[in-house]
C-alpha cells in the first residue's frame, strides 16, 4: 500500500518537474519535495517486507511437492 502511494507521488511529482509548460517556482520546488518523499516511501516499504513467513511457506510446499513425487518401481519382474 504505502510502496504504491510513494510510487503515484514519484509519478505524480516527476510529471510537474518535467512539465513543457512554465509553471511557478513554488510548484516545482514542492514537487520536487513530492519526488523525495516518494522515493523514501517506496524505498522504506520494500525494505521493511517480512519474507520469514513466506520462505516457511515455501519450504512446506516443497516438502509437499516431494511427497507427491511418483517414484519408479526398482522391482519390475
């Protein structure tokens, strides 16, 4: 959620500072501040992601997926 807000303020921000049109010093310098704010926000959600919970996850599926596993009979006749 909050990787998605500081992405929409980068766009949002870099559309006014790179606008073809003049606009007020005040507008670009808050956008500016805008950008900032948006790449801390992304970079701190991605930072802050709690991956224990998936790898256990993940280790409980591969452990399922082994058991599943059709094994070759070794004595055909």
């Amino acid at each position: 959620m909050l990787r998605t807000i500081g992405l929409a303020l980068l766009a949002v921000s870099g559309s006014i500072v790179a606008a073809p049109v003049a606009l007020p010093a005040v507008v670009v310098t808050v956008a500016g501040y805008a950008a900032v704010a948006g790449g801390v926000l992304s970079a701190v959600s991605q930072i802050t992601v709690d991956t224990s919970t998936s790898s256990v996850q993940a280790q409980e599926d591969n452990l399922r997926n082994k058991k599943d596993e059709v094994k070759p009979e070794t004595d055909v006749g």
